[in-house]
C-alpha cells in the first residue's frame, strides 16, 4: 500500500479488520519489520490522539519516528504555485516536500480545510503534493476532507462490540460553538457504507454533506425518527458544505444535542465520538460517562488503526 486516503486504499475490509484485530492480539509481532525504517510524520494542525497513537503504532512496529510541527520550529510554508514570495513564507512546499522525504521511509501528514475555498479544501491539495512529491508511502492522519484512521478505528470498535451482523449505525449532526470541516463526517458515513452497515444520517437541512461520501446512507432531517431502534449513535458536529454557505455555521440549535432522553429512543445504542467533545453541547454528561460510551475504546483502537496500515505500507516497501 502506497497511500492511504480513503476507505478505497484499504482494499476488502473484512481482512482489514481480521488483520487489525490480530495486531491488537500481539502489537510487538512484526516489530522485524520497521528495523532501520523512519516514519516522519507532518502536522499543519493541532493534535492529541492521532500524534500519539500514530507514534505508538510506529514505535510498536520498530520503527524511528520523527514529528514535525510545522507551525513551531519550522519554516512558514508556501502551499500555492505561482505566488511571489514576498511574505511571511519563507519555503514552498514544492522544495520541503522532497527534501523531507529524503530523511524517511514513510510520511503521514495532517492538514485541516482552511474551510474558506471548498474547491481548495476538497483538492486535497496538501496532502496530494506530499503523494506526488515525496517519493514515500504517504498516509492522511486527517486531511480537508477525509479522516480514514479515524474511521477505520471506529469500525474496528463497531466490530468488536456489533450485536448484529448488520446494526443500524446513526450519525447525527450536534451543535457546536465553532465552524468545524466535514473530514470526519465523510469518512464516517463512507467507510460504515462500504462495511455494509444500515446507515442513517440525520441534520437539519441545509447541514448536507457531499454525495460522493454519503451515497447509499439514509438521510433523515428528524432526528429523533433517524435514532430509532439504532445500535451505535455517532455524534458529530459539521460546518455547512453546500454553497453559498461552505465552512459557515447554520444553527447551534441545542435540541440535536445527545441526551439521555435520545439515546432512549435506540436499540441500547453504544455512543460514540471521535474526540474531543464539547460536552452538553454535543453529549450531555451522563451520556458520555454512561455504560453504553465507547469513546474511550474507539480512541484507544486509533493505534490499532494505524498500526494495521504503516505495516501494510513497510510491507510495500520490501
């Protein structure tokens, strides 16, 4: 595997699973085949599960791990061709990209929508240059559009806890404070479709995601209908993605938080989140505290994730 981006990369996702779900067995079992390997991974962005997880897996496999902050320590970097250099960005991507390749073997890369241009943001153009550029094995730890560690992890975690072969998985829209980017939204909905999942999304109009990441999920602008007899809640906040209205907040309307009172109207659901949360206004506490959370799990199950992939890629290597 040369890249890692999309639910597509990963090929048949039963084997994926049954390969991540051995790791987790004996995470030290193929630590032969890192030896002498460097990972280096880039953050344009903030991060807490993913910079340590993605090390831990590294680690677990015998690899060298380097991490560069781009925003503390490093050149500002220019990420547009044809811009004349005369401001605070000092480097251009196009000449960083190679020079950071030469110093490893693998390269993830972290970089957030701007959401200000939706055509930039879903050209993924950062991460594409580093695919073109780098001569490595390149994987997303979260780019504009897509979070596919993120995703695999939480169908790892639906896996191990799935009462059902087919549960009816729910991912709901909640409010929050910030303009947030559609990247984990869209691997949600996209990878819990490839698994063949009942999938239902629910928001308030105008809150529609992409088709190309939603096509064969329900959509359903009534949340309390959408939540019914679900086995797994996932909540998660989104900016609007349609124009004129991209990377804008619509509502911050606290009737889509999840409550004790919503998660009634489930199966027993299992709730989940990607982290972090802002409470009482995505979950209430007692949900998030409650039995039924696998926040905790799903987070711990990132480096199983990213394990299961940076061993596909050093395999590639050989």
């Amino acid at each position: 595997m040369n890249k890692f981006t999309t639910v597509s990369d990963i090929g048949d996702l039963k084997k994926a699973v049954a390969e991540a779900l051995e790791i987790k067995k004996d995470r030290f079992a193929y630590t032969d085949l890192g030896k002498n390997k460097t990972l280096l991974m880039i953050f344009f962005n903030s991060s807490l599960r993913t910079r340590l997880s993605t090390q831990k897996a590294a680690m677990n496999l015998g690899m060298n791990v380097m991490v560069l902050d781009v925003n503390q320590g490093a050149w500002k970097l220019e990420t547009e061709r044809g811009v004349i250099m005369d401001g605070d960005k000092a480097e251009h991507l196009l000449e960083a990209i190679p020079v950071m390749g030469s110093y490893c073997d693998i390269i993830g890369v972290r970089s957030f929508a701007g959401l200000k241009d939706k055509s930039e943001d879903y050209e993924e153009r950062v991460v594409e240059q580093f695919i073109k550029y780098s001569g490595r094995p390149v994987f997303s730890m979260e780019a504009a559009t897509g979070h596919p560690l993120q995703s695999f992890a939480d169908l790892i975690t639906i896996e191990e806890h799935k009462k059902t072969e087919r549960p009816k998985v729910v991912m709901t829209w909640a409010p929050h404070p910030r303009a947030l980017p559609q990247a984990v939204p869209n691997s949600f909905v996209q990878w819990m479709v490839a698994a063949g999942y009942d999938v239902t999304v629910t928001h308030p109009e105008g809150y529609e995601l992409d088709e190309k990441f939603t096509a064969g999920a329900k959509i359903d602008y009534d949340q309390d209908r959408a939540l019914a007899g679900a086995d797994f809640v996932y909540a998660k906040n989104w900016s609007a993605y349609a124009d004129p209205n991209y990377g804008k907040i619509l509502s911050t309307d606290r009737s889509w938080t999840v409550d004790s009172a919503k998660m009634a109207l489930t199966n027993n659901a299992f709730f989940m989140h990607c982290l972090p949360v802002r409470r009482n206004m995505i979950v209430t506490d007692d949900v998030i505290e409650s039995p039924q959370s696998l926040v905790i799990p799903e987070a711990a199950n990132r480096e199983i994730s990213a394990q299961t992939v940076i061993k596909r890629m050093l395999e590639s290597l050989k």
